[in-house]
C-alpha cells in the first residue's frame, strides 16, 4: 500500500470521526430542538383549542343552568313531584333532582321518550292513589315553536298530583303540566340548540385536526366522561379503554390532577396525551370542572422530521467529508506525498549507484530541510567517489608498466628464450606468469571503469556483422569451457542484418557474460548462447545451467565491485566490475540488458541492440540514470 493511500485512508478515517462526532452532537441539539418545537407548537394549538371549547362549554353550562333553576322554581309549585327534561338520546338535562342531571333515562323511560319523539304527540299516564290521582305527562319540544313538522330536540316529563279523584282537579292539573310546558319549552329550546350549536362546532374542530401534522385525536369528554366530540366521529371508542387511561382522565375530572401527559399506543400510533380540565366558573367566583379536552399528539410527527434533518445531516457530512478529504489529499498530495515520491526516487537511483542526482525541492519547512541534507550528503558521496575513482586510476597507471614488464620477463623465461628450465621451476613460473595476467586484467578493469566515469571510455561506431562478433566469441570460449567441463551452444534461428556498433566493446561485454557463466557452472553444466532479431533490436541471451543469482541481488548486480553471497562461498575470483562496464557499454549503444535466474537453477543475461542508427545515442554520456529517468525493471538497467 502507497504512502499516499495510507494517508488518505487516515484522513477519511479522521476526518469521519471528526465530522460524525461533531454532526452527532448537532444531531442530538437539533433532534431535542425540533421534538420541542413540535410538542410546543402542538401544545400552543392544543391550549388554543382547548380555550375555544371551555367557552363554548361554559355557554352550555350556563344555558343549562338558566334551565335547571326555572326548573328547581316550577319544582316548587304546589302539586308538582318533579320535572325532568332529557335530550333526544334520553339524557337528563335539567331535573328536580339534581342528581339525574347528565345521566341516562332508565329503560321505560327511553321507551316512552322515544315514542313521543316518534309520533311527535304528548301522552299522560295517571296512576290512581287512594284519593287522587298523580298525572305524568311526556310532550314534546320542537325545534320551532308551535311548528309540530319541525324535529323534536327534546322531551319533558312533568309529574303532577291533582288534588282529588275529581274531574275538575283532574283538568287543573292538566292544564298546570300544559303550562309548565309551555314555560320551560323555550328554556329548553334555547339550551339545546346552544348546545346542538356548540357540539357541532366541537366536533367540526375535533374532525379537522388532522389537518395538523402533528394531532392524531382531539376527543372532548363530559364530566360524565361521556365523548361530546371526537376525530371520525368515533362515540364509543374509549368503552373499552384500560384502567390506567381512564384513572388518568377521571383523575382530572375529579380535579386530583390538575393536568395528565403520558406516551402511549392508539391504533398503531405513538402518541402523546395531553388531558386539561373544562373548567366553569360561577358567578359566586366557585370554580366546577364540567369536562375535560384529550389531545393525541403524534410522536412520528417530530420523528419524520428528526429523521429528514438526519438524512439531510447525513448528506451534508458526505458532501464536507468529500471536500475536505479532496482538498486536504492535494494539499497533502503537493507538500507530503509527492515530494517524498521525489525523494524515494532519487534515493533508488542512488542505491543503483547513480551519484549525480540531486533533490529538486525549495521549501523552510522539513521536507525542505531533508532535501537540503541529502544533496548535501550526495555531494559528499561524489565527492569521496571522485576520490576513489582518483585514487584507483593512479594505482592502475602506475602498477600498469611494471605489470607488463614483469608479464614479458616471465613469459620469456617460461618459453626458455633465456635457458632451459626444470618441470618444477616451469610450473612455478608459469603460476606466477597467470596470477600477473590476472593483475593486468584488474588493473584493466580499473582503467576502464575510470575512463566510463570520467566520459574518456571512446567508442568507434561501424557497420559490423553481430554473428561474426558471436563466432569470435564462441571459438574463445569454447576451449576454456571444455577445460572446465562444459558445452557451448550457438543457436542463431536467422541471419541478422549488419548494422552500426563498436564491435571491440561488444565484444569485450559478450565476452565477460561468457566467462561469468563458464566460472560459475559446475562441471557438466551447459551454456547456450542464442542471437534473434526481435522488431528494430537485436536480442542475445546467454543461458547457463549455473549456481544462479539471488533473488534480492539481482538489482545490484550491475554496481561496481558487487558479487553475490553464493558465488563468493564459491571462492571464484573476480573484481565485481564486470557487470558494471557490461552494462555501460551496452546503454551507451542504445540498448539494454537485464538477468533472469533462479537460485541454484541457472542465470539467462538478455542483451538487446538497436538495428538502426537513428535509436543510437546522439552523444557520448556517462551512463547513470539522470533526474528525469524512469524506474526500470527490477534487474533491467536501460
């Protein structure tokens, strides 16, 4: 994983933890704010409501007291065992017993009553006592006056005892129950239609508060704890309510609770109840609770919408998230992620052994100042190499003439020009004569990785014959590595077209592949040189059946003085400057060249060389990687 991911991932998850913690605690403010807001303004609507109701309540109570004290003074006339006057569903409005008030006729009595309202006429019955009779009459109240095609709103029943069995007593008690009726007929006429007003008005108001959001049902009940109105009209919906709802309410019917609210389920609904007092006040300033206002605020009203301003929240987050992770990766990006790109970069062509590299980067903060201190350090790394390439470019010229003085003085005496010599003595020197070849030849490699690092390695280019470069090196080959107990194969598919190249170097680079394989294959081994034209290039692999090369030493196989663990265990010889003036010929004649091994398996070196002119270099180089290279293969140097 990129550093670059590794710091984005960071971020979201920083940054989301940031913004989910911040977003919660306006969530949890905005969540609370909004519940309140909606119980308040449901509250408001409530109280509003609730004050409509009371004083139409009120007009009722008041109406119906103008009735109950016409009635209590009719009560008092001689003669008379008491009046009740019921509405059409044959509930007591007003009666000399004031205890009757608000409930139900019995059942003979709803019959009577609805025979009256049915046929629209009044009845007596006179139930005979031991010297006179008592006479109770049902008539009728109708809407209008003295109009019998108008609805009955009403029924009264009066109860008279005449004086006497006599038919005069009789008629006078008749004609005492028709004035009676008479009397309090407009009384009632006046209550009921208040009344039949005002209901219809509550139940208007109770039925258009869904129109609310926020209200389920608004139910006014009685002080019986009758339904005067409710939401559809619904009379019988709380008959079978539980004992907890109906303490609440008769609770506050009684006046124990000044005000109920409580959470609960109504027809698959959470709502909270609300349950205030109708309260009349008499004109002594006596305060009656006459029934009570129910209101079901929904839960889900503020719910949805907590639940909008999470979705809306949500997206908001995203939308900042996405933002501020966009900005701060550029940000980030530009200040962090691509400089130390930069700098790994550069640090990689450094561990390659390119030493003319330098950080590009102005900056006062750290990556400013590391830049500062690696170039720095580059600076000495070139310089200490100077040093050394100095250093062993001295050494190489001045052991070179002795070198070659020694290396003549010896050959001359093994070849006997100076005298005879012993098996013993030949054989010394020609040891001597093998190991001084040997110092030549590093010393050679010396001067040359000199001459390639100061730009003085010269090249002649010419058109040449590749397969004649590969015969030559195939016939210096082949007697060493029978000597060492190995096959060498040429495989060459096709002619390959002459082409321009310094066939000195080239050689010099196939040659010193060759000789690694032959010295690091065991006896018996095989090594197989194949030459094919592949495009506009050239490819010559050099395959052996060797030890092979280390996994992780294959990048540094082409650095100066480099050998692998294994071949060193093996106690060959060798400088580990080969491979680094292979590499450089073969980049400055345009191509490349990269290993493929396999531990304990064998090696395959692949060279390539351009076939036309126009893919050489245009000028002399010293061969590293400058600032503006790409990364290569792993193992490729190009």
């Amino acid at each position: 994983m990129s550093l670059g991911t590794k710091i984005n991932i960071i971020l979201l998850v920083t940054i989301g933890a940031v913004l989910s913690g911040a977003f919660w605690v306006i969530f949890s403010v905005e969540s609370a704010t909004i519940k309140n807001q909606v119980v308040n303004d449901a509250n408001t609507s409530v109280d509003i409501l609730h004050s409509n109701i009371e004083r139409m309540f009120v007009q009722l109570e008041e109406a119906r007291g103008q009735l109950q004290e016409k009635v209590d003074k009719l009560s008092a006339t001689e003669g008379i065992q008491y009046i009740n006057v019921t509405n059409t569903n044959g509930q007591h409005a007003a009666a000399t017993d004031h205890t009757l008030v608000g409930a139900w006729a019995p059942a003979d009595v709803l019959e009577n009553i609805k025979r009256v309202i049915e046929t629209g006429n009044p009845f007596d019955i006179q139930t005979p006592q031991k010297s006179f009779y008592k006479i109770k009459q049902y008539f009728p109240i109708y809407l209008k006056d003295g109009d019998k095609k108008s609805p009955v709103i009403g029924v009264a029943e009066v109860e008279v005892a005449a004086r006497s069995k006599s038919k005069e007593d009789v008629t006078n008690a008749q004609k005492l129950i028709s004035l009676i009726s008479t009397s309090i007929a407009q009384d009632i006429r006046s209550i009921v239609l208040t009344r039949n007003e005002n209901i219809k008005v509550m139940k208007d108001i109770s039925n258009k508060v869904d129109l609310y959001e926020f209200f389920h049902d608004l139910i006014v009940f009685d002080d019986k704890a009758n339904i005067i109105a409710n939401t559809g009209d619904k009379d019988g919906e709380f008959d079978n309510d539980s004992v907890e709802y109906r303490r609440s309410r008769e609770g506050v019917l009684s006046g124990e609770l000044k005000e109920s609210t409580y959470e609960r389920v109504h027809e698959e609904e959470r709502v909270i109840v609300r349950i205030m007092p109708i309260v009349a006040t008499s004109a002594s300033g006596q305060t009656k609770i006459i029934g009570v206002t129910e209101a079901h605020i929904l839960i889900a009203a503020y719910e949805k919408k907590v639940t909008a301003m999470k979705v809306r929240l949500i997206e908001i987050a995203i939308g900042v998230m996405a933002v501020l992770l966009f900005v701060l990766s550029i940000i980030l990006r530009f200040t962090v992620t691509r400089p130390i790109k930069k700098f790994s970069l550069v640090a990689e062509r450094v561990s390659q052994g390119d030493l003319n590299q330098t950080i590009v980067y102005k900056s006062h903060d750290e990556m400013g100042r590391f830049a500062d201190v690696f170039n720095t350090m580059l600076s000495n790394l070139r310089e200490f190499d100077q040093m050394k390439s100095d250093f062993l470019s001295v050494v190489a010229h001045q052991l070179r003439t002795p070198l070659a003085g020694v290396k003549w003085v010896l050959k001359l005496i093994v070849e006997e020009d100076l005298g005879p010599l012993t098996d013993e003595q030949r054989s010394m020197l020609k040891r001597g004569y093998e190991t001084n070849e040997k110092m030549i030849q590093l010393v050679n490699d010396l001067l040359n990785v000199s001459r390639i690092e100061n730009g003085k390695f010269k090249y002649t280019f010419a058109e040449d014959d590749i397969m004649r470069i590969i015969q030559i090196l195939t016939q210096n080959s082949d007697p060493i590595a029978k000597e060492h107990g190995l096959d060498v194969h040429l495989v060459a598919a096709h002619p390959i077209r002459p082409f321009r190249f310094d066939a000195e170097k080239i050689l010099l680079s196939l040659q010193n592949l060759v000789d690694n394989a032959i010295k690091y294959t065991l006896p018996g081994g095989h090594i197989t040189i194949s030459v094919e034209q592949k495009g506009d290039y050239v490819e010559i692999k050099i395959k052996d059946t060797g030890v092979g090369i280390p996994k992780e030493s294959i990048s540094k196989l082409f650095s100066k003085f480099f050998r692998a663990p294994n071949v060193i265990y093996l106690q060959t010889e060798g400088s580990g400057l080969g491979l680094f003036i292979v590499r450089n010929i073969i980049v400055q004649h345009g191509g490349k060249i990269w290993a493929e091994s396999e531990e304990g398996k064998g090696t395959t070196f692949t060279v390539t060389l351009p076939l036309l002119e126009e893919l050489l270099p245009k000028e002399e180089k010293v061969p590293f990687l400058d600032n503006n290279a790409k990364e290569g293969e792993k193992g490729t140097v190009a």
